[in-house]
C-alpha cells in the first residue's frame, strides 16, 4: 500500500538526508561514491553473500530503522588500512559505518526539530535478504556505487499523526556538524 | 618520553584509526572498548596525560565515563576529548560540565584530533 501523501512528504525529508549524509560520510574515508538515483534494484539476492548492519532510532512521534547492506568487497576497501577481513572486523566496520551514517541523519535531523536515539547496531549476514516494509509507515532503499561495487542504505521511518519537521533553518553553529571540533 | 593517550571506544575499526594518528605523532597509545574497561586501564596506567572517548557504548558510556571519572580523584584532572557521532548540544553542554575539554563530531579529521591533543597535552603539562 502506497503512504499517504503526507507520509511520503515527511519521508522524503529522512531519505534525502540519509542521501545526502551518505554522499558525505564516505568521501571523508577517501571512499569516492556516487548515488545511483534511478537506481530500483533492491540489495543482490541469489548467491551473494552480503553483510547488513540494522540500527533502529526513536523520537517523540516518530521511529524506525536504518539498514546497511554491502558484499565483503565492498567492506573492506571502506578500511583505511590494510588488515585480514575476519568476521569479527567485517561486523565491526559495517556497524561504525552505519553508526556514522546515521549519526549524521540524526544531527542533520536535529536541525529540523526532531530528537532521535540511537540503538546500537545489529549485524547480520548471508544470501537472500528479505525485509519487509514497515507497517504503517514508508522506507526506500538506495543504491550507491564505489570502484569496488554497490552498496546500499535504508532508511524506515513511521510518524505519528501530527508530527512534522520544522523548516530548513539558515545555516547555525548551534548544532555540531560532522567533522567539527570544539574545545569546550 | 611520549604522552600516553587513552583511546576508548566500542568500534575497533575508529580505535585503530585514532590510534594510527596518534602513534604517527609521537603518542604512546593504549586502548579501551567501553568506560568499564577505560577505568580499568586508567588505574592500570598511571601517568595517562589524555583520554579520547566515544560517547554511545555498551555497558558505560562516554557520559558516565567523564561521572566516574571525576568522582575519582586518583585520576587528578586527565583532560578528556570526546570523539562521537553526536552533535546535540545538551549532550556537548553535559560533557563540559562533567569537565571534557573537547568534542569532535566523528568522522573525524586525523590532523584535527591530533593537534587537539598536542594542544590539550601540552596545557596539562
């Protein structure tokens, strides 16, 4: 079933940021990446074997989930350095991309009135991925390509009647952005 | 003798980095995985001039970190630079009054962190 009109509006405003977050988060590991906007396939199925990292987040009126889904190749030139891809890392790097990833939307998100917290991320691999849609809610997946192939983030959202984001305020020092250092 | 930083954080992937940067400038690095093990590894390594903390992890976090880490006074005044993916500014309010002495807003810059910390080093001397 397709959201309501307002749904989509309102997600719109999380799947543009989860883009845009993303278009910057990489660069930052020297990880040149390009988002694939026509781009309807949905992570590989059949027998690749590949790695998701699920991060829910919850504010007033509003909750979900980000999903992080890569082959091992993929993974391993997000390192900056050169180690032997155990499980152990493999886990470990996808779940600190997709604890950044979305860190940044939440910041970025902040700006628009919404306060989310965080879970901490949970790792799962293998073939033939399904997840389904959130009830009541919206989610779409997005398609990014690197030299060492495609990886892919969703982002779910569900709202509570009457929430909604505040307008897109003029640049602000009031919220820290990625990158940023403070002495305090 | 190099200054010996502690660098605490549930992602292996961040305490390497952070690590790598800080060893290429001369520090002495040591690690932690959350503020259980930080703690741990402060009492175990007197003379820590510096603490590079995440602030979301399991069991302790970076907040309750810097709590523990003021309550005791063994620890005297480590200054403590917070490394995280947070920005909200309660959260940065919070960390400055439990006595952090920066914040930086993961991902970082290696530069960036490492002239934080020779700064913050050499004001503690």
């Amino acid at each position: 079933m397709e959201p309501s009109t307002e749904i989509a509006e309102l997600f719109a405003v999380v799947d543009d940021t989860l883009v845009s977050a993303a278009l910057e988060l990489f660069p930052a590991y020297e990880i040149e990446v390009a988002h694939l906007a026509d781009e309807i396939e949905v992570p590989p199925s059949g027998a690749t074997h590949i790695y998701a990292a699920v991060i829910g987040y919850a504010g007033e009126c509003v909750r979900g989930a980000l999903v992080l889904m890569a082959p091992m190749d993929v993974i391993r030139s997000w390192r900056p350095d050169e180690v032997d891809m155990t499980e152990a890392i493999l886990d470990d790097t996808i779940g600190e991309f997709s604890n950044m990833l979305l860190g940044s939307v939440k910041n970025r998100l902040l700006a628009r009135g919404a306060v989310l917290l965080l879970a901490t991320p949970t790792i799962a691999s293998g073939i033939n991925f399904c997840l389904p849609a959130p009830s009541g809610g919206a989610c779409r997946w997005q398609c990014f390509e690197t030299v060492k192939g495609r990886f892919y983030a969703r982002v779910d959202a569900s709202f509570d009647a009457g929430f909604t984001f505040q307008p897109e305020p003029p640049a602000t020092d009031d919220v820290a952005a990625d990158g940023d250092m403070m002495f305090l | 003798m190099s200054a010996k930083i502690l660098v605490v954080d549930d992602s292996m992937m961040v305490r390497q980095q952070v690590g790598r940067a800080l060893t290429a400038a001369g520090f002495s690095v040591i690690d932690a995985v959350d503020g259980v093990d930080a703690l741990q590894k402060l009492a175990a390594n007197q003379g820590t001039q510096l603490v590079v903390c995440d602030v979301n992890m399991p069991r302790m976090n970076g907040i309750e970190f810097l709590e523990n880490l003021r309550k005791d006074p063994s620890f005297g005044r480590v200054p403590v630079v917070m490394l995280t993916t947070e920005g909200q500014p309660e959260l940065i309010q919070q960390a400055k009054e439990l006595g952090a002495k920066g914040w930086i807003v993961k991902p970082f810059k290696p530069a960036l962190l490492v002239a934080a910390v020779t700064k913050l080093t050499a004001a503690a001397a």
